[in-house]
C-alpha cells in the first residue's frame, strides 16, 4: 500500500524550500518507483490567515492519518502582534505535542565541501558528525503554570515552568542511547544539575538509565559549559541528549559549525517511530519570497523521512549521493557561497538535486 507524506509548507521561505523537496520526492515516486502520496495542508501564520488558527482541525486530523509529514517552516513578522495561543508557532508545538513526537534528532553533519563556510577554523570543524537528541513534548515549552500575572503593586510578572517526569527523562535518554550504539558509543546529557532541581533529577535518571547500556560511555555537562566546548573542541562530541529548550538553543549553535543553518534536517518522532520532519531553520522572513533560500536542508530532512519512518534507507541514500554530488559541482546557495563557487537560487538547487538523482 503506498504511504502517505503530509506536506505542510508553512510560512517566509517554508513554501519554496518545501516545493523544492516536493519535487526531489516526486522524482523518486515517478522514476525510482517510491510508493507514496502526497497531501498537502495549511499551518502557522498560513492557517491562521486562513483559518483563523494556526493547527486547524483539519490539518492535525490529516497529520494523525500520515505515515509521515514534512513540514517547512512557520512564524514571521506579520503574526508577531498575535496572542501566543494563535501565533504561528503554537502550530508547530501544536502537532508536536499532539502527535507525541519526544524525540527530536538534529544530526549536525560538516559537508567537507563546506569546510571553509563555517565561521570557524577548518581544522576545528573537518568530520564533524554530532547528533542532538533534543526532548521535544516536554520542559519549559510546555510545563504548568505559565503566562503573565498582575501583582498587588501592579507590576507585571511572567512566569513559565521547568517540569520533567522520571519516564519523561527515560525515555529521551533511551533513545539517546539507542542512537550511540549505532555510532561511536558515547553520549553527553546536558543539563544545569548545578541550579535546577528539574535537571539535577534529570542527571540521576540519566544515569539510572545509561547504566542499561553498559557499551556506551555517558558523560554529562552543564550547558554552558556544553555551548562553550561546542564551538571550542566540537569533535568531542557523538551523541549529545537535553531539555527541550537546551536543545534549541544548542542546535542552533551546532548548526553554525556546519557552515550554514540551511544545511541541517531534522526528524521528530513517537514512540512508534512516526515523525515530522523538517529544516532545523525557521521561516527566514528577511529572504522570504526571493528565491534565495537553501532548500537542501529541506531535501536531506526528506532523505531522514524515507530511512526513519517508510524503511527506505535506499532511496534515503540516493538523496544524500545526490546533494553531495551537487555540492561537488560547486553550486551554492548564498548562505553557504564561498569565493570561487557558482552562486544559484533556491529553485536551481532543487533542480540540481533532481537532475543528480536521475543521472545516478
Ligand atoms: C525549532 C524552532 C521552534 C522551537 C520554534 C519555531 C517554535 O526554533 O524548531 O528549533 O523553538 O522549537
Ligand atoms: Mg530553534
């Protein structure tokens, strides 16, 4: 039975980086026989506009029929005046808190082609391989009580709470865990054990939980230390896992050592191992529109879709000889051009990467 991939473009460049992945997966379904379709559906700033919300009940009742979704980006400008309950990116949580998707992979790969598009040394960056298990349904995101409340004197206060289960931690860290032993068998759990309670409980789970998985080697950092050691020594690292909200922050900062954020894809999955899967980067409002985007984190965020939730690890592949095969060529997108290479727009790189995949 053919699998069905639930496409949510969203808002800014999320459209064009979306159709460029669109594209490189019709050509597997049209030449390399990949049995899927493809619905498409509104969320963020889109669906507000549209539906006055951004998660409509028709896009979350589609998102739960999907075998998988790909979602672009959302958020921008124009919806910032909104509330926070019908801002663009509570259609995001929205769909990650609903479909239940903790477990949020964001691998930070170094193209060797792109060594000398990170703004740090060469030497420094060369190889980098991590992976950033990111909790995602869980901590400061979501936790209760929150908002904004008026004091007896007047004064506003704002207020957000920090809160992890014990089974929560557990299983983040499992498959943490799971991913090390199919790499080089070490994990760093982050957290801020030194100041919040939350997180020291989360440091004694961990390492209950590490203790089942006596071939990895679990260390544990606090996360400054852990942002600082990042740009410092990156290489130390394989598997890092952490709260929800260190590890956006984090992987914004790994994404940099890749040379551009619009190169790193991301899967978010269930206990199942259903997912959502997109661009590590957002909505990009400043580009949105021009064509300029880079639509290759898009496409390797498909390349995860096929290999993690429709066991297509082959065609997975294709995607991945594809786009290092154009980044061979020397085409580059502005947010990874350097000296000496052919500058392109967004479409002309998802036609290159369509191209490189018939030419394999
Ligand atoms: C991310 C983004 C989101 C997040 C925003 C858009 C809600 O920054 O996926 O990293 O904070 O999780
Ligand atoms: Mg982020």
């Amino acid at each position: 039975m053919s699998k069905n991939i639930l496409i949510l473009p969203g808002d800014g460049i999320g459209p064009e980086i979306v159709n460029e992945a669109v594209k490189v997966l019709a050509c597997l379904r049209d030449d390399f026989a990949l049995d899927i379709e493809m619905d498409e559906a509104l969320v963020g700033g889109a669906a507000y506009d549209a539906a006055g919300h951004p998660l409509p009940e028709a896009t979350l009742q589609l998102a739960r029929e999907a075998d998988a979704i790909l979602l672009g980006a959302v958020g921008g400008p124009k919806w910032e005046p909104l509330e926070i309950a019908v801002r663009p990116e509570k259609g995001l949580l929205g769909l990650r808190s609903e479909l239940k998707l903790f477990a949020n992979l964001r691998p930070a790969i170094l193209y060797p082609q792109l060594a000398a598009a990170s703004t740090l040394k060469a030497e420094v960056v060369a190889g980098l391989d991590i992976m950033i298990v990111r909790e995602l349904t869980g901590g400061i995101y979501f936790g209760q009580p929150r908002g904004v409340r008026k004091l007896e004197s007047g004064e506003r206060e704002g207020f957000n709470t920090l809160v992890y289960r014990e089974s929560e931690v557990e299983r983040i860290v499992r498959v943490a865990m799971d991913i090390a032993m199919k790499r080089n068998r070490r994990v760093c759990s982050v957290d801020k054990a030194n100041v919040l309670e939350c997180t020291e409980l989360w440091r004694e789970v961990a390492t209950r939980t590490g203790a089942d998985y006596p071939e990895v080697a679990l260390s544990h950092m606090y996360v400054d230390n852990a942002a600082m050691q990042l740009v410092r020594a990156p290489k130390q690292f394989d598997v890092m896992v952490t709260t929800n909200m260190f590890g956006d922050i984090l992987s914004d900062c790994a994404a940099m050592l890749t040379g551009s954020i619009g190169m790193l894809p991301s899967a978010s999955l269930d206990e199942a191992g259903k997912g959502m899967y997109e661009p590590i980067h957002g909505s990009a409002p400043d580009i949105a529109g021009r064509g300029l985007a880079n639509p290759l984190a898009t496409i390797l965020s498909v390349a995860m879709l096929l290999r993690y939730s429709l066991d297509e690890a082959e065609m997975a592949g294709r995607i991945e000889s594809a786009v290092d095969k154009v980044l061979n060529s020397g085409m580059r997108t502005a947010d990874i051009h350097s000296a000496g290479m052919q500058k392109v727009g967004t479409e002309q790189m998802g036609d290159a990467v369509v191209m490189a995949l018939r030419e394999a």
